[in-house]
C-alpha cells in the first residue's frame, strides 16, 4: 500500500493519462472500471467516463473525480508506469527474502492420519503418489517438535520487527492429536508473553469435538474451519465404513452451545457435484450459526478438461453465492478471492505479500516429524524446523514466494492478471513438476466466474455509489 500511495504523490504536476491496464465494460448507460494489477472496482457514469478517456488531462485540476481517478489508478502520467510499482516490489522481496520478513503463517500438521475417508480429499488426490506424505504411515507431531516450530517461527517474527502469528492445527485429522494442541494453547496462548499476536484457527472434519474440546477453543479464541461437503451425504465415511455424519453434528452442536467462530471449507468437485445441495448447506450453515462459507474446487488438473462437469460446478458455484445473500452467509475460496481484490473486500497483493495461496511465501507447513514444506498441499520439503534460515534460502521456497507477483508469463494482459494465482501450487508442482505450468481449462473457468460475480456484483450498486463529474 504505500508503493501504490507513494505513486499517487508522484503524481502532483504532471499531466495525465488513461492507464494502459484499464479493464472497461459498458453496463446499461454507465462504465465498470478496474484496473487489472491494482483493482479498484468503479462504476463511471458517461460523462465520468469520457473525462477519463481525454489525454493530457491537466492535473492542476484539482477536482474530487480527478483526485478519485488518481487513487484507483485510472490517471496516470505517461512516464508512469503500475508495473514499475510491482517491479520495485520484486526487487525489495527478492532481496529480503533470505530473512524470512513475509512468513506471519504456520500450519502445524499435528498428524497424517485421519478417521474419515472422504473421495476428494487433497490427502486421497494424492496418494497415488507414493512420495505424498499422507501415503506413508500416519506420524503423529511430538511436543517438542511443536514448541520448536512456534518458537522458531516467532524468533523469525520479532527479529523482522513484524507482530502478527496465525499458527493453524492441520492434519490429516489434527484432534486426533489433541494432547498437543491444548498443549500449545495452553504455552503460548495470545502471544503476549512471547512479544507476538497470537492467532488460532484449526481445520477439522469436527467428528472428535466434545464439549470439552468446543469449551478450550473458545477460551483460546480458535477459529474452527469445518470440513463438510453437503447435509446428508452418505458416502462420506469414517474409516470403519460407517456413516460419519452423525459424528459431524454432534461436533457442531457442542460449538454452537459455546458460540465458537466456525466456517465451513466445503469441496464442489467432480467427484462429489451429483450429491452437493447448496439450499441444504445453506440452510445448515444458517443453522448452526456459520458465517463464512468457501467453496474448494478440484485440486487435480484433469476435470477441468470435461466441459460438461465444470459448467454444473460453475452455475453450483453462482446459485450458491447468490442464495448465500438471504442467509447473510459470506462466500469465499480461492477463485472467489479474485474478485474479492478486485473490488476491494480483499487486500491486494501489494498488502497482504500474496494473491490468493499464502504458501507464496507468507506461510509455512510443518509435517510431524519437523520437516517443512510450503504448504500441506506440497509433498517437496524444503527443509526442516531446526534451520529456518536454510528454509529461506532454499531455491523452493524462493520459487514459490515470487509467484505472488507474476504468475507466469503468459497471464500478461489477462483481465484477472493481478489477482490470480492460477491452480494450486501443489497440483503444478506434482502433475508437471512447474508451478508455472498454466492449464487453459482453468484460466477460462476463473475468469468466468470473476465476469459473472462482478456482473452480480453490479445489481446490488447504487447509484449514488458511481463515480460523477
């Protein structure tokens, strides 16, 4: 943020232009506006927009529109140019990489072992892979490999003067291996003692949470991330064949009575799309007081190629963004997050270091035996807990940290090119050994999408919200 407000001061004298990476559309008398590295979702009525069409524009003109147009990046001088913004950040990340100043992120895979045995789960994607760790024989994380992970990573914290730690309870099934979970609440708690912000959130299949276990994650502040598909589905198992989803509610009940935060991480693939029903989510996500809602896509590349399957996921995907609304239910996920930066819900990259995937650099995953990886999702380790500055130095964990800024070069020009971070790191990496690789099937769907949500976006836009003369 202060790149992009340091160019705006820039800006006083000169005389300006339309920015070349202007994404317009026409909407029924108006103009949509964004700009495709930055964002700024506008809408411009006609006479907005052909003042923002003129060049040389005096930029004396002190007038509220200009001085708007400025700060969204839609005036510009000719010698200035937004990439030259995120060029000046590459090099500032490229040179700072090696002290680990972006890391605010730890995932804490307590175990590889799980209860259930959900079809579309990333751990089953994978294990036709025999590298993948949720192949090999289920570990369970020691204490002392917990509270060395939590202490390395907040001397990493403090020594680049950063305040902020989210540590996140993974798994697997991480209540599985609740000892060390309360273990590490109970130790370092806020983060207060340790000089730090302390964060907490844990992503379960909720089948093992008591009241108990719902009591001590109030009491810490965890925010529980559930991982539930759709009401009522039968083929999702426990590991003895039977039906979990008794199990499940019961875990919801006991975090509904003590007002736990809970969001749910629902999949929406092609394995599960003949049984997914968004009213039904919805409503049982209303009922137990859920929030947030993400939809997950397929981590594998190959169903994007069926046509067919991609366009159920894709008006699945709208009806429930679009039903959500009644519910007051927010709709996130990492293809939703494009269009979350373009109009602003979401910090940009510039902000937060990362576009969509926070395993560009911002996080880092430890399996139970100590060894590191960007992120679960990545079965290459890149490391281990005792040697932090190896981690940062290592060409992976460089590789992946500068894709927060180009994801590749072929996505130069594309109308969601600042905002998306393509398919998952982990999926490029294991089906093309390339997390640069691009798969068109995909970039097609994310774009669709994003064209639809902004044009749903749109209904809802008053007019004393557009930008005026």
């Amino acid at each position: 943020m202060n790149s992009r407000q340091a160019t705006v001061e820039k800006i006083n004298g000169e005389k300006l232009s339309p920015s070349q990476y202007l994404s317009i559309q026409p909407h029924q008398g108006y103009y949509v506006v964004y700009n495709k590295l930055l964002g700024n979702f506008s809408v411009l009525s006609q006479q907005a927009y052909e003042y923002l069409c003129r060049n040389n524009i005096d930029n004396n003109e002190n007038t509220p529109l200009i001085q708007q147009l400025k700060e969204r990046f839609f005036l510009l001088p000719d010698n200035i140019d937004e990439r030259d913004i995120i060029n000046n950040e590459i090099r500032y990340r490229k040179e700072h990489l090696d002290s680990g100043y972006l890391v605010n992120g730890l995932q804490l895979v307590l175990t590889n072992d799980c209860n259930f045995k959900c079809t579309y789960c990333f751990a089953n994607e994978r294990n036709n892979d025999q590298a993948s760790s949720c192949a090999q024989k289920p570990q369970r994380m020691t204490k002392e490999i917990a509270f060395l992970a939590v202490e390395n990573i907040i001397s990493v914290i403090k020594r680049n003067h950063n305040t902020h730690l989210t540590i996140e309870f993974f798994g697997g099934e991480p209540l599985l291996n609740w000892e060390i979970i309360e273990a590490v609440l109970d130790k370092y708690r806020s983060g207060e003692d340790w000089g730090v912000n302390i964060h907490y959130m844990i992503t379960t299949n909720g089948s093992l949470i008591s009241e108990k276990i719902a009591k001590t994650l109030k009491t810490y502040g965890v925010h529980t991330v559930l991982s539930y598909d759709t009401p009522g589905n039968h083929h999702r198992l426990t590991t003895k064949n039977t039906p979990a989803e008794e199990l499940i509610l019961r875990g919801l009940s006991n975090l509904k009575k003590h007002n736990n935060a809970v969001s749910i991480n629902s999949v929406i693939s092609h394995t599960n799309i003949d049984q997914f029903d968004a009213d039904a989510l919805l409503e049982f996500a209303a009922y137990y007081h859920i929030g947030t809602l993400a939809l997950i896509l397929d981590l594998s590349s190959y169903p994007y190629d069926d046509a067919v399957i991609m366009k159920r996921i894709t008006d699945a995907i709208l009806y429930t963004c679009i039903q959500a609304r009644k519910y007051a239910i927010n709709i996130t996920g990492y293809w939703h997050q494009i269009f979350e930066q373009i109009t602003d819900i979401r910090p940009i990259n510039l902000t937060k270091g990362y576009k969509t995937c926070p395993a560009e650099g911002c996080k880092i995953s430890v399996e139970p035996d100590g060894a590191i990886s960007n992120c679960k999702c990545v079965d290459t380790k890149i490391g281990t807990i005792n040697d932090l500055d190896a981690v940062f130095t290592s060409e992976r964990y460089q590789l992946y940290a500068m894709k927060a800024y180009i994801t590749t070069p072929f996505c130069e020009g594309c109308e969601i090119e600042g905002f998306c971070s393509g398919l998952c790191m982990g999926t490029l990496d294991l089906e093309f050994n390339n997390i640069s690789a691009v798969i068109p099937t995909t970039c097609q769907l994310y774009r669709g999408l994003t064209r639809q949500l902004l044009a749903e976006h749109l209904t809802h836009y008053r007019e004393e919200d557009y930008l005026h003369i």
